[in-house]
C-alpha cells in the first residue's frame, strides 16, 4: 500500500520499511524510557506538591486536585513530545550518511513520543486511583475508630 502526497511517496520519505533490532534501536528505546520517565516524574511529583498544599480529605476533592494538577502539567509535558517530535522529522526523513544509523535510532523515539501522549492521561488516573483509595481508607477508619482503651480493656499493651 503506497502512501503518496503531491507525488512524494510517504513510506519512502519516512522509511518506513523492516528494521532489524540493533544496537542504535536500542539506544533509541533508551532515549524513549528517559524522556517517558522525565514525563511522568514531573506529573507525579507536580500533583504530589498540590496533595501537600490542599490535604483533600474527600474523594471530590482528590479528584480536583488531580484536574487542577494534571491541566498545569499538560503544557510542560505536551512542549517535551512536541520538541522531540520536531526534531527527530529531519533524521526520519534523512537518506544521507549516517542515515542508516539515525533513521532505525529515531524510529522507537518517534513512535514512543506519539503514545506519549498518553502520559497525560495515565499518571493523573493512577495518581487518583491511589490518593481515593488512601481517602476511603481513612474515611472507614473514622467511621470505625478502635481507641486504645478498648484494646487496652480487653487486656492488650
């Protein structure tokens, strides 16, 4: 299936054709992890600081500190795909010297960067998930208080 536009062949402009697994593949995974990583620790450690800040005692309040949170980190995270996005487009379509290496480095890059994207949604959801879960907790916890007392009367120390 050819893919062409204004008689430019897409899959040739982007080789996009089998590549073996190696090393520079690799090397580009690595890149992927590193960047993906830096993503969600900068998410993660943002709606952390705002956990810190608000104390949310309630579910409703997770969940808005978690939007509020994530709608600040989108823009950081959405810059970093975006810068990586734009400059590994000339190294895919390069057909030069070196090409042979870049082009299979940058592939994994590319295609990470583009499910990237996906970080925005994920870390705030896991991030929820585990602040409401911690919430309940505590909420059956003060619903259900075992004092010492009562321990202490049944004869434990």
């Amino acid at each position: 299936m050819n893919f062409s536009v204004s008689g430019i062949n897409l899959r040739d402009m982007f080789q996009m054709h089998q590549i073996n697994l190696s090393v520079a593949v690799w090397v580009g995974f690595i890149a992927l992890f590193g960047i993906a990583t830096n993503d969600g620790v900068i998410m993660g450690t943002y709606i952390h600081q705002v956990f810190n800040e608000r104390h949310p005692q309630t579910v409703n309040e997770v969940r808005e500190a978690v939007v509020s949170a994530g709608l600040k980190r989108v823009r950081p995270a959405m810059m970093t795909t975006a810068v990586a996005v734009i400059a590994l487009l000339p190294v895919l379509t390069s057909t030069g010297k070196g090409a042979d290496i870049m082009v299979p480095m940058a592939i994994p890059i590319f295609g990470g960067m583009v499910i990237q994207l996906m970080t925005i949604f994920v870390v705030p959801l896991f991030q929820s998930i585990w602040r409401e879960s911690a919430v309940k907790s505590n909420l059956r916890k003060q619903l259900n208080p075992v004092t010492n007392n009562e321990s202490n009367e049944n004869g434990d120390n």
